[in-house]
C-alpha cells in the first residue's frame, strides 16, 4: 500500500534528441543520451535527491524539499553548459518542478505533483527551468534562487490555470559574499481581452475557460454563416499571451493595422487590436467582424 508524501518532483529531458538520432547515428546518439542522463542524475544525487525512473532520453527525480529541487536544476543546467563534450554535440535540455503532495508506492511514484511537474517540463523550453509558483514562494533568500513570473498555465485536472515561474540559472555570481539572488514575483497587472461582435461584448482574463466560435450551439460566440465551421477557432491565454487557435475547414483571416493574416490548423498570438473574420478575408467579409482589443485592467 502506497504512502502519501510531500515531495518535489523534477523532470529533465534532453532537448533536440530526435535530431541527435538523425546526425550522430542510433549508437552515438544513444551513447551520448546515455551519457547526459547519467550526468543529470549525479548531480539530483549530489543534492539529495532519488531517481525514480528513466523514460527514454528523460529521468524523473524526487527531492524531500522545494529548495533542493530548485537548486539541483540550476545545477543540472549548468553541467550541461560546463562539460565541453556536451557543449560540442549542442545538447541543451529542459527542465520541469513542482512541490506537492504525492503517492509513493515502492519504487514509482504517483498523484497530483507528478503531472503538475511533467505540465511544468512540457511548458519548458530548451535550457529553461519552468517551476509552478508555489514551489517557489517560500523559499528564503540565502537559498540562492531567482525566479521570475511568466504568467499563468492551464493543467489537466486543474480548474483555474496555476501561476508559473522561469528558475533563472545563468547568473553566475558564486564570486559574491552575500547573496543577492531573491525569490521575486513581479506583480503584473490584469490583461484582459475585450470582444465585441455586432452588439454583443465579451471580456476575458487568465482565469477564463477557452472563448469558442463556430456555427453549432454551445459556443461562446455562435456565428450562423456557411462559411463558419461547426467548431471553428478558439481563443484562450496560453504562456502569458491570448492565443487563437484556428480548427476549420476554411480557416481565420486576423487583421492587425494594415496586415491581414490567415490562420489555418495553426495558432496566433493576438496583439493590440483588429479584427477577426471567420472563414473568408476581409475583403469578402459581409461586415460581421469580431473586433478584439488587449488592454490591462
């Protein structure tokens, strides 16, 4: 029977691997893989952390404290940038955290934290440390971590998105006598999306489900047009931006100023202000536009 702790749990993975492969061969690659994970795993050692498994050029590590965790991914990412072998294959790799509660049972563990934390790596980009906020907040100053918001993120399972933080790492200040590096959260104002169609308006923040569009009932904003799909497009905040995502068949004209865009199958960071046709350009457009403007609140 499994046991409930309270852990952190890290994800690191080797960014690019796929194109190691297609370079270096399937025995180089596999070696140097090889060789990146074992690195990885010394240092989660070296700050008391277990590894728990490995899946394929990816290990999951468990860390009895947030700042452990944070610490051993600097670290981690530091090797990566100190060993001249992996500098001159170009490897590069990214790391996810997160501190909760979770389900150890024998040598696998379960629960909550640990899809928090693989939602975390998922989000992280190569040679970035993506940890959710909590993690972070009560860690005192003489740990020596910085981090920085970058917004908020929508997790699986999870009913309001959960504030993230970018672990900085490249600093090196090992030189200075009293450490500097604080735990800091930058307040940033509400942004908000204002909508408006004809004579309906709608406003949406980081805490609202996805805005949908299409001719079908049940959408945010139904729009009865043959040139509109069933389920057209969707605009939701994603990585600290408002993004339209386009799943039509005739696709999403966006126009910014004086530059008309289309989106089709694809995603689009909304800016400023303009206006959005679904399914035709807006040279064509009969006039029932969807004007959109980002503004904080």
């Amino acid at each position: 029977m499994g046991a409930t702790s309270t852990l952190t749990i890290l994800f690191a993975d080797v960014s690019g691997s796929t194109k190691l492969f297609e370079t270096r061969g399937n025995v180089a690659a596999r070696d140097i893989i090889a060789a990146v994970l074992d690195a990885l795993i010394e240092v989660a050692h070296r700050h008391g952390g277990k590894l728990i498994k490995t899946i394929g050029d990816e290990i999951m590590c468990t860390f009895p404290g947030a700042v452990q965790g944070l610490l051993a991914s600097t670290d981690m990412q530091r090797r990566m940038k100190s060993d001249a072998a992996f500098v001159q294959e170009n490897i590069g790799i990214r790391i996810g955290l997160h501190h909760g509660e979770a389900l150890v049972e024998e040598k696998d563990v379960f629960g909550d934290a640990v899809n928090v934390a693989a939602r975390m790596a998922a989000i992280a980009k190569r040679d970035q440390i993506v940890a959710t906020a909590s993690t972070a907040l009560n860690i005192t100053n003489a740990a020596g971590v910085r981090v920085r918001s970058v917004g908020t993120a929508r997790v699986a399972g999870k009913l309001l998105p959960i504030e993230i933080v970018d672990v900085m790492w490249q600093e090196d200040v090992s030189h200075v006598t009293t450490v500097q590096r604080i735990v800091q959260f930058t307040k940033n104002k509400r942004v908000v999306l204002n909508l408006r169609y004809m004579d309906r308006e709608f406003q949406i923040d980081e805490l609202a489900d996805p805005f949908t569009l299409g001719r079908e009932d049940g959408h945010s904003l139904t729009i009865e047009s043959d040139w509109v799909s069933r389920d057209h497009a969707m605009i939701e905040w994603k990585k600290g931006h408002f993004i339209l995502s386009d799943r039509s068949t005739n696709g999403t004209w966006v126009r910014i100023g004086n530059e008309e865009l289309l989106v089709h199958r694809d995603a689009f960071h909304l800016r400023r202000s303009g206006t959005i046709s679904l399914g035709q350009s807006h040279a064509a457009e009969d006039g029932n536009l969807l004007h959109f403007e980002c503004s904080e609140a």
